[in-house]
C-alpha cells in the first residue's frame, strides 16, 4: 500500500441498504444505490487477503464520479482524504483496517443530477468500476436549489405518489385520484435517461435547465389523442389513472409534435419528482387560453343558447408547478414556478432542441405582481388569469351583439391538492390579488395602462339558481328568476337547455331545450315555475355521462363506495368491500368494477357483477395482501351499461412488518 500504488480492491458495497434511508430514498422501488446530492454516503472497499498491511499514512489514490454519455459525460477527480469537504466532491476516510475501508464520499449541493459511475483511479491513471448509482436533487438540503423548508411539504410535493386531480367546473369541482407513481421501480432511472438527449450535460446541476428540458421531452414524446371526446373519456376509463402507463407509452412510440393533452402535464410532474424537485398539479377553472396577451375573452352563442363556434375549448387549464430558488432572476422570484405549457404549443418543434427553446419557467410571484419583464410566460400567464368574459349571441347568418350579461373576470377558482391530506386547497391568492382590491388595481393599472371597466346597461336580468350536480331520474330543482329593471312593460323570449360538460371541462352535444314567452311590467321580476327535467343521458357512446360520486346520496344515480380498514400491517391479508349503490328507479345492466392500487393490488383487477336492481346495493369482498409500508391508497372504478368511469377511492395506513425474531 505504499505511496501511489493502486489499491487491490476486490469487492465494493455501495450500502444501498443504509444508505437509501438515510438519503429518503428507500421508498423508490429502484435497485441499488439512489441518494441525493449535498449528503454524505457510505462506500467499503475490501482488499486482497494477499495484500500487505497498509501504513499508518493514507496512500494517495483518486475517486472519479462519472455521468452521462461515455464520450461528452461529465465527471468529477478527487482524492480520498481525511476529511470531506461540502463544497466539492471529496471522499474521506471514516474507518480502515489491513483488509477494509469504509470511505465517506460528498457530492456537493450543486452537483449534476443523472446515473453515475464510481471508479477507482490508479497512479497509472488506469480506472476500476466500483459501483453505478443515481444522484438525485436534495430538497433537505439548505445549500440545494430546490431547498423546501417544512417536512410535510417535502413529503407531499416529493415523495407521495397519490395525488388528486380536481376536475369538472368552478362550482361543482371534484377530485380525481392520480398515481404519480414516482415510487415505481424503474421510473428514476428512465427519467434521469431522459435528460441523456442532452449530451453535453454541463447544466444537469441547474433545476431551472433540468426542468425546462424534462417538461420539453415529455410533452414532445406524448402522442397526442384522436377522437372524440366521448371517445377520449371513455378510454381513459380502461386503465388506471396514473403517470406510469403515459411515460412507458413515451418509451414505446417514436416523438410526436406538441399537443394539449394533460397527460404530458401529470407526466412532467412525475419526472420532476422523480429527480429530486418539488413538484405539484394546479387545476385552474373558469380562466382562458390562448389570449394572445388580450384582456377579454369572447364566447359565442346560437340563439337558443348552445355555445357557437369559436368557444373556448376547454373551460379548465391544468399545469405542473415546480418550487426552486432562481439566481437567474433578480431577487424575490424564486419558489414555485409554473412549467408553462403555453409556450410549448404549435405542434412545430422537429427536435427536442426547438422544444425547450419554447419551453418556459414562469415564476408564480411574477404573474400575480404582473411583473411581465421577469420571463416570456408571465404575460400570458397574468391574461388567462385576470380576463373578462364578453358573451356574443349570433342569430342567424348575421353579425353578433354584445349580450347583457355582466362581466364575468377569470381565473378566480385555482386549486391543488392540500398537504394534510386528501383536500382540495385554493391557491389563487399565490396567483393574483383579491379581486377589487387597490393592490389588485395597482397591478392590473401597471401592465395595462388603460383599462375600459364600461358595461353595456341592461334593464333585463335573468338568474338561475342550480346544484352543482342532478340526479338522473328527474326532480332538479332549478330556480329561473327574471327583472325587469326598466318603466316599461317587455316581452321576453327565454331559452333554457343543458349541455354535456365533460371532466376535462370541454362541452358537448345539446340535452334538453325549453322555451318560453312571457310579459314584465316595468321594475317588477318573476320567480318562474321549475322547468322540465332534462332526460337520463342516451346510451350512444357519444353520449355517455361521467357523473362523479356527490357529496350527498340523493344527488347519485350510482354511487361506488369502497371500504378498506383504515390500518393494516405489511405482507398481512385484508378484506376490503366495493359497494354499487344504485339510486335509480330502473337497474344498472352488466356492471362491473375495477379496482388499482400500487403497494394493494400488483395488477388493475376486474370484477363482473351484473345487475344491481332499482334502489339496490351490490357488494364485492376481495382480498388484499399490502406490500409496501405507508399511506396506500385503493381506487375503484365503476361502470355499466348506463354509467361509465364512476371512481371512489379509500386510503389505508399500513405499519412496516416486524422482522422474524
């Protein structure tokens, strides 16, 4: 072992089994090595039984980190010392012995994240492979850029794989579950493999770059969808709502063009866990899109109230938000920051390249001070956000009139998910100030300096008061109240109909249409009766309904309830119970449910139960072994001839098994 002579290493341990934990890693079902960078980890190196004993003096040997690819991959050359140093890659000794030595070695807090390998460097410069492992980005870390302060938030935004996405309208909003399943065996090492289509890799220790470039290869690897969007919904409702099946789809096909789909949203919000960054799904409702930066947003009617061509297509706007410091920025912009998938639309980037070229980091402080200088995002960010809404009525082949309609300004519903649990959380004051507040005129006086608040005067007025949700065998109760606030008497011709709304937000066929003539003195309104019912919804395909599970049973036409102990131990058996209730008068034909779950079932199940009569409850007993410890959650799916993609989920916690005595 004298001075400069390679050390005859024959076996390394990497101590994935201790070292994970300690780097909050252990819950990745990824093989070997996964820690994070800015912490110490463990390596023992044995020597030959041949070898003499060393001196008491540390022989100079050097260490090599590498990553990426083998011909423009970075790598790090320290030597073994007695001490670590923070600052840089170092490793220390902390044990030694004639036959072993345990070595402390420290990436520092700026490190690149990705798969490396650990080699043993000789003083011939001839290099041994001790072990491969991942490097991830440490939120525990003060010195790390992504550097989350608060436990709860850690475990929320980084390691929780169910996350709720909230769907369907600003009043009658529901939760969706979702596996971000950035736990999944392999999904680290693919998502570190993503960054690999950059070669150079000289930023892979910047979350700003690594971000903009994981958001750019997802969404331009996702193949957009065909079809209706019955269609769409329907084939959503066939597999299990997760991120997994939507990344090893990205895997399977070649890259497409740039599209909307939300599933590249979700996607990229898997990825940014998954390597370490903070990352959480925001659900905004009633906002626009695509306003090129105007301030109104128009909708179109027909004249028996049926949105016209030219509405906006989705009433919903999901996005990823990232949470990182941003030194590139002056002071005060960091924390969370949207990965703005306006940028990225057009369909017309040919490489990965022109991708993240599009792709922007908006800081969520710069759009809610209408900071528009701050990043290319922020401006269409804050117009999708503090829009008014115009309405249009065309009549006819002739030209639109402005209806008299009160303004209607955007963006006042933006919700994610809450950190104590399965709640949804209202973050719209992050985004803009009170609405009517001088701050908020001050904002909105800075980066519109002219704002035209005139509204057409009306004298006529009509109200509808509605539930968020109606029972599907009749009985709604709806309230239509009309004023006239003018000295003369008016004649009035109201419309009433329903639409299809989809969960995404997106508007379909027509359901119902009722008319009605009617004759208002001056300054005198009317309570008119309840209108008809609208009738169940068809059995065509593209038709189909996507009711959700209400808070009350009497808005329900069928109602899926799982039950699952609220406790349980590893690798020991538990029942749980899927109930269909069926609140209708007539039976539900050829139901089925599907029940996922990661750590609960290993596959999506499926179970065929037939019919449920009229006002009955149908129930299902299955048995379930928990494999992993933690909060786990079992999702259920119920559909049948009338309903389709009826989901109910229940959360259990399961205690980590005793080893043997």
């Amino acid at each position: 072992c004298g001075q400069g002579a390679p050390l005859p290493v024959v076996r390394c341990d990497l101590h994935a089994s201790t070292n994970n934990p300690e780097h909050r890693t252990d819950g990745i079902g990824a093989r070997g090595l996964v820690v994070r960078r800015g912490r110490p980890f463990q390596v023992t190196l044995t020597l030959s039984a041949t070898q003499p004993p060393c001196s008491p003096r540390i022989p100079t040997f050097t260490l090599v980190a590498r990553t990426g690819a083998q011909a423009g991959g970075a790598e790090a050359v320290f030597p073994v010392s007695g001490h670590a140093d923070g600052t840089r890659w170092s490793a220390a000794v902390k044990e030694r012995d004639p036959r072993r030595w345990v070595l402390s070695v420290t990436s520092p807090a700026d490190a690149g994240v990705g798969r490396y390998s650990l080699l043993l460097q000789g003083s011939g410069k001839t290099r041994r492979l001790l072990g491969r492992f991942a490097l991830l980005f440490n939120p525990w870390a003060r010195g790390d850029a992504v550097f989350l302060e608060g436990e709860a938030q850690r475990e929320e935004y980084l390691l929780n794989p169910h996350g709720l996405i909230f769907l369907g309208t600003q009043g009658g909003g529901w939760p969706r579950p979702w596996d971000f399943g950035q736990v999944a065996g392999d999904l680290v090492d693919f998502c570190l493999l993503l960054l690999d289509v950059d070669e150079e890799g000289r930023s892979r220790g910047d979350p700003v770059h690594v971000s903009r470039l994981l958001g750019a290869v997802v969404k331009r690897g996702i193949p957009a969808g065909s079809g209706t969007e019955a269609r769409r919904e329907e084939a959503s409702a066939v597999r299990e709502p997760g991120s997994v099946p939507t990344l090893r789809e990205w895997v399977a096909r070649p890259p497409g063009p740039a599209h909307r789909s939300p599933d590249w949203v979700l996607a990229a919000c898997t990825s940014l866990r998954a390597v370490g960054i903070p990352a959480r799904v925001v659900t905004a409702f009633g906002c626009a899109r695509d306003t090129d930066g105007g301030w109104t947003v128009e909708e179109f009617y027909d004249d028996e109230g049926l949105e016209a061509a030219g509405a906006p297509e989705s009433r919903i706007w999901v996005w990823t938000e990232c949470w990182m410091a941003r030194p590139d920025l002056s002071s005060g912009y960091g924390g969370w920051q949207v990965l703005d998938p306006l940028a990225t639309e057009g369909g017309g980037e040919r490489s990965w390249q022109d991708a993240l070229a599009c792709c922007d980091l908006t800081p969520v402080r710069a759009v809610k001070e209408g900071a528009v200088a701050v990043a290319p995002g922020v401006s269409r960010l804050f117009a999708s956000l503090n829009s008014a809404c115009a309405v249009w009525v065309r009549s006819g082949a002739g030209p639109p009139s402005r209806a008299s309609a009160g303004a209607e300004y955007l963006g006042n519903y933006i919700s994610t998910k809450g950190v104590d649990g399965d709640r949804c959380e209202d973050v719209t004051r992050t985004y803009k100030y009170p609405e009517g507040s001088p701050r908020e005129a001050e904002v909105l006086d800075g980066v519109w300096k002219e704002r035209d608040r005139s509204e057409p005067r009306a004298d006529l007025f009509v109200s509808l008061h509605a539930p968020s949700s109606f029972p599907l065998d009749g009985g709604a109760q709806l309230k239509v109240t009309v004023s006239n606030r003018s000295d003369e008497e008016r004649a009035v011709r109201l419309t009433l109909g329903a639409q299809v709304l989809y969960s995404t937000g997106r508007l379909g066929a027509r359901l119902w249409r009722e008319e009605r003539h009617l004759t208002l003195e001056g300054n005198r309104g009317t309570d008119l009766p309840p209108p008809a019912s609208p009738p169940s919804p068809s059995p065509r395909p593209d038709l189909r309904a996507t009711p959700r599970p209400p808070p009350r049973p009497s808005r329900a036409g069928a109602r899926p309830s799982p039950q699952i102990p609220r406790t349980a131990v590893q690798f020991q058996p538990i029942t749980a119970v899927i109930g269909i209730h069926n609140d209708l008068a007539s039976s539900l034909d050829n139901c089925e449910v599907a029940i996922a779950g990661r750590g609960l079932v290993h596959r999506e199940r499926i179970y065929r139960l037939g019919s449920v009569q009229p006002r009955g409850l149908l129930r299902k007993q299955i048995r379930l072994t928990p494999t992993h410890p933690g909060v786990l959650r079992l999702t259920a799916r119920v559909s049948c001839g009338q309903f389709r993609n009826l989901v109910a989920f229940r959360s259990v916690n399961v205690a980590k098994a005793e080893p043997p005595a």
